[in-house]
C-alpha cells in the first residue's frame, strides 16, 4: 500500500471506529448547563430569528457542523447527508482533512459533494498544520479550490499524532507556516483543535499569527487516543490510554 492509499484507508479505519466502538471519554460539560427560564418574555414568538453572521457570511442559527470526514470513497455518501442538512438549515459546515484528495485528486468528490449539495452554505476546508509546514500555501490553496470553501480551517492534533504509529512528532516550524498562511491566503483561517483543546495562551499566539478564529475543539466526546488505539489493534495494556482524558 502506497502513501496515498494509506492515508485514504486511515480515513475508513477512523469512521468505523467511531460507529463501532466505544471512543467517548469524559463529559463536554453540557450536563452541568442549566438556561435560566424567562416566565415573562413580553414578545412575539413567530418574529424571533436565529439567524446570525460569522466571518461576513449568514448563518441559519449559531450553530456548526465540525469536521468529520472524507478522504475514502465509502464517506463521499456521508458527507452529502451532511451537506444536504447544512443547505437546508443554512448552518456553516467544515469537511475532513482533505490531505487524502490532495495526494490523490480522484477522491476530491467525497469533499466537494458537500458545496454540490449546499451551494450557499458556508463551508470550511480543512488541512493539518504539519501539512502546511510541509507543503505552504499551494496545498492551502488547493484545499479551498476544491470545495470553494470560504474559509480554511488548520487542524492542530499533536496528541493523535505522537499516538500514530505512524503520526510525524515534528512539530518545528508550525508557527511560522501559520503565520505566513495568514499572511498570503485569501479567505479567513481558522485554528482548530481535534478534542484537546486550545489554551488561552495557545488562543493568543494563534491570533496573533493572524488567525481569524479559533476552534477550541476541547475534550469530552470523541478521543482520538482511543480512536487510534484501536487502529492500533490493541486498546487493553496501551501505555498512551491515560492521555485520553488529557485537554
């Protein structure tokens, strides 16, 4: 198997993990949320309106559909139910890591059914900041062509990565790609956690790089040191276990 059919499979390989196994670890804190009841709201239902703007772009509601998928065949069929839900609602919606349809362009359909099935949608492509240091701008820029995303989000997973047996532990230089990134690209990007989160202080070095945004993508949910401990082919007596609460 080949670089680009590798990284293709590992798509595959993390969404049947995710639908078969157990991969949650800890609470998102929504539990812990009580909304206050307002017993006198004094207007009129039928007039209120979610609708909002982000990034100078209208929003159905404020609410969006994360990064998932793509990459494999098998999930250009998922990413047009979500594409479909996001037209629909008019919510924002970010795709996978498009790294595979870049190696392979013959799988740029399994991201780009998301902008044929919500035209107007706002929607964020998507590449890992090793990448990026590796590549520069024309693979940031062939991640927003290929979907006509109106912004790009730059994922940060360094815990996945130290996990992989096969992950890249170089983390030098990421900064300065993403500085130059913001710099020269000609829609917003975004910073984005995968489930561990983004300090205050790592928040403020991203926006001072020119990040226009910043995704915490905190923990609680899905947990990428489970995921790729079962990629691995062993989840019991894994001595990376105990980062799976780690953000």
């Amino acid at each position: 198997m080949n670089r680009r059919e590798f990284t293709s499979s590992r798509k595959l390989d993390h969404l049947r993990i995710c639908l078969d196994e157990h991969i949650e670890s800890g609470s998102t804190g929504f539990d812990d949320i009580r909304l206050v009841h307002e017993a006198l709201p004094d207007c009129d239902m039928d007039r209120l309106s979610l609708e909002t703007r982000f990034l100078g772009h209208n929003l159905g509601s404020p609410l969006f559909i994360s990064a998932m998928t793509g990459g494999h065949p098998e999930t250009k069929d998922v990413n047009a139910v979500l594409g479909e839900i996001a037209g629909e609602f008019g919510l924002g919606i970010g795709v996978g890591s498009q790294r595979a349809a870049i190696e392979n362009p013959e799988l740029a359909d399994t991201f780009s059914i998301v902008r044929e099935k919500a035209p107007d949608t706002f929607i964020v492509g998507n590449l890992g900041i090793v990448q990026l240091r590796d590549h520069g701008i024309e693979w940031a820029e062939r991640a927003v062509e290929m979907i006509d995303a109106d912004a790009l989000a730059i994922h940060l997973n360094f815990l996945q990565e130290a996990i992989q047996p096969e992950g890249d532990h170089d983390a030098g230089g990421c900064y300065a790609a993403l500085r130059e990134l913001c710099r020269d690209l000609k829609v917003p990007v975004i910073v984005k956690e995968t489930g561990s989160g983004i300090s205050y202080e790592t928040g403020i070095r991203c926006f001072g790089a020119g990040a226009a945004c910043v995704d915490i993508g905190g923990y609680g949910g899905s947990s990428w040191a489970l995921i790729e401990s079962h990629r691995s082919g062993s989840v019991a007596g894994r001595e990376d276990l105990h980062l799976k609460g780690l953000g």
